[in-house]
C-alpha cells in the first residue's frame, strides 16, 4: 500500500497504520551501487528500523564521488536517460520495495532545473522544457510499480516569495504520478514561498538544517517555523547533520551525539512525522580512490561501507522507533510544561534550548527531552503514568526518581552525565 497523509494532518499512514519515516540516504546509489552492494546495504538499514531511502534519480553534479563503477545518467552528448542507468536504477528501487523500504526519490536536483540557484551555479546541466518532460515521462512511469514519494527538489534555494518553476513541475508530476505524495528539499536558508507551501499537492513539509557547525540550532528553529505555516502539514527533518560529515568549511567533524541532539531537537519542536539520517561516505557512494568534488565543504569523506557501519544509524532509528511506539507524532510542541526551559541566542552556533516537552491536547501522553543530564519539572500529574525513560547515548533503559507535589512533578537528575528521553503515558 501506498503512503497518505492522516486525516489529522500532522502524520503519515500505510494501510490507516501510522508510519513515522526513518529515511536514510544514499543520493548516489543509482549511479554508484552495484545490485549486490545494495542488497547487503539494505539488509543493514532494515535491521536498524529504517523504513525509507533517499535517492537522487539524477546524480548530483556538485556533490558527486566517482569512480570505475559510476554509471553515467545520460547517453553521451544527449540528455536523453540511458536505458542501462534506468534499468539499473529501477532495479535498485524494486530492491528496496520489496525490502518494505519506500523510495523516496529526488526528482530533479537544483543542477537540472532553471531555479534561483541552477541558474546562478550549474546553467549548463539545466534541462530544457521538451527535455524535462520526456524525463519525467519516462521516470514516473518506470518507478510507478514501487510507489515511491517524490522529492520535487534538491538543495534549491528560495530568497524570496518567487517559486521559479517549481509549481509548474510539481503540477507536471502530480499529473504523471497521481496520489504519489511530493515534498521538497531545500537549503536550510530557504523560505519555502507561499504558492508551495500551501499548494494541496504538496503533501508535507521536509528540511535540512545543515552541515554548518554554527547553525546547529536550525534542527528546532526551522521545525518551529513549518510547524506555523498556514496550511498544516506533516514536518520532518530529512537532513539533519551527517555523521562523519565535516563542519560545513571549518575543521571537525559531527560525531553521534551531534545527530541525536539534532533529530531530537526537531522532534520536540514540532518536526514530528519523521526524520532522515546520512553517514558522510555512504551517501555518495564513496569508493576507494573515488574522486569526490565536495571536499571543500564536506571534509574528507569515508569509504561507502566504513561509513554505512557508524553507529548513529542505530540511535536514529531508535528515535523513529520511540516517536511511532509511543504516538509522540500526535503531540505537539509545549513550551513551559517544563522547567526549566532554558532559552535564548544560539551560543557557539548551538540551540540554546534546554529541556523541550511535548504533549497531546489533554496531556494524556507527556514527553520530555533533556539534551543534557538534569533535573525538571513537569507541570502535571504524572503519579498514576506509565513512564519510559531511555538514557540515549547508551540506548538503555531507565527507571527515573519521581515525586509529585500539588499536581507537579519533580523529576530528579539521572545517574549519568548525557541526553535522555522520558515518555509518560496514560494520564487523563
């Protein structure tokens, strides 16, 4: 069964089950993946509870790491899909169908479409009309036996309230792929203009907050800011900072703990629906003596199966687990149910946010988020709650003190010294 957005708008559904997306990404598996790299890749990610894959149907010109395996998109000196790269890429895809991995496909990159930013940076690669069409001709009725969702845009950057041609190639999908539901990737500096944003054929929202190490704090900030859009939507964060991946031009790099806080941040302000997760390497299919052209910015990156063994990927489809286990896609953000809410500037390109809380309209399920070890309160009954508290940085379970006075609960610092989660549930 295909995907849909719930009546209530704030989730997604299979089959009327809720299905919360834990989307890894692999942008260069089409070009780069051999059938049986793939599959052993697929089996890994299952395991670790992830239920999407993020691919670009198109390689990503600026971003690429090639190598003697990488298969080329087009026929030499054309723009037209070369059947074996096509052939390849829906063999992949009905790879991850049957794995119950939804793909979920980027349509075109900002390199292929006369957008803000492929007009300013990559003019040569931009399709023309008569050749966007007879891609997506072709690519909508290749990928239509694995229902996939499309992912209208890569990277592209909007300044202002001008859509480019976006709405004309969101229409122009939704009239090949009807019922397929369509988000866009953007920049973490972009406002999605309002003809997007609020088109009915978007089916929800999805953003990156980024790889730069002083911006961290757009994990909440742009979570908060889709989350108030007039038309409500879904929101995921599908692009947090990638394990491994270097501070955007500066030196370091982001470590697990840097990705958890990240996803658990954009949870708990409002991105609720899903997340993404990515290991520096794998999403471009890193090779050994592979030539990547993104070193610059991203920093070194390691080889594909090095990569694909780093182990944030287990804490993200942890978060994915506890957030559809426990419902937390029906809460909503609670800002001063607990205590204490530390806020303010960023500081050191970080969120300044401290204990973050989440509840449903009648406070019957209650979440708090901690990114570091400390003692709260809750503005509530919790006394009669089941409560499930996980210790993040080692994924063990929990059991913390409590006590409840005058209808607040105190909840007291933990034994260890880093984030936690703590979920209470059956009250009202």
């Amino acid at each position: 069964m295909s995907l849909a957005v719930a009546a209530s708008g704030d989730h997604l559904v299979r089959d009327t089950s809720p299905f919360v997306v834990c989307a890894d990404t692999v942008w260069s598996a089409f070009a780069d993946a051999s059938p049986a790299e793939f599959a052993g890749y697929l089996r890994k990610r299952a395991s670790q509870g992830f239920n999407a894959v993020l691919i670009s149907i198109l390689p990503i010109v600026h971003d690429r790491s090639v190598s003697q395996q990488t298969r080329a998109a087009f026929r030499p000196a054309t723009r037209d899909l070369d059947p074996a790269y096509l052939d390849a890429a829906v063999a992949l895809a009905g790879e991850a169908a049957a794995a119950g991995v939804t793909p979920m496909l980027v349509v075109a990159w900002y390199d292929y479409v006369a957008g803000e930013r492929g007009l300013r940076q990559s003019a040569e690669h931009i399709l023309t009309d008569a050749e966007m069409n007879a891609y997506l001709d072709i690519m909508t009725a290749a990928f239509a036996p694995f229902d996939p969702v499309y992912v209208l845009s890569g990277d592209e950057t909007f300044t202002g309230d001008d859509p480019g041609p976006y709405p004309d190639l969101l229409a122009a999908v939704v009239s090949r792929a009807p019922g397929a539901l369509i988000t866009m990737h953007t920049t973490p500096d972009s406002t999605l203009p309002a003809l997007l944003a609020g088109s009915p054929d978007l089916s929800f929202y999805s953003y990156q907050s980024g790889h730069h190490h002083d911006q961290q704090h757009l994990a909440a900030d742009l979570a908060r800011r889709y989350l108030s859009l007039p038309a409500a939507k879904p929101v995921m964060n599908l692009e947090p900072c990638y394990e491994g991946h270097g501070y955007g031009g500066g030196a370091g790099r982001f470590a697990p703990a840097d990705v958890r806080r990240a996803l658990w941040q954009s949870v708990f302000s409002g991105a609720s629906a899903g997340l993404g997760y990515g290991a520096h390497g794998l999403w471009q299919w890193h090779r050994p003596g592979g030539s990547f052209n993104g070193t610059a910015f991203s920093g070194t990156p390691f080889c594909w199966d090095v990569a694909l063994e780093f182990p944030g990927a287990w804490q993200a489809g942890l978060v994915a687990r506890l957030v559809a286990d426990h419902g937390l896609y029906r809460a909503k953000p609670a800002p001063g149910l607990a205590d204490p809410p530390v806020t303010g500037p960023p500081v050191d390109g970080l969120s300044a946010d401290g204990v973050l809380a989440l509840a449903t309209g009648d406070l019957s399920t209650v979440a708090v988020y901690t990114p570091y070890a400390t003692g709260f309160t809750v503005a509530a009954d919790l006394s009669s709650r089941l409560v499930t508290a996980v210790d993040l940085e080692r994924s063990r379970w929990f059991r913390p003190r409590m006590s409840d006075r005058g209808g607040v609960a105190r909840i007291e610092l933990p034994d260890f010294t880093g984030d936690a989660v703590y979920i209470f549930e059956g009250g009202a």
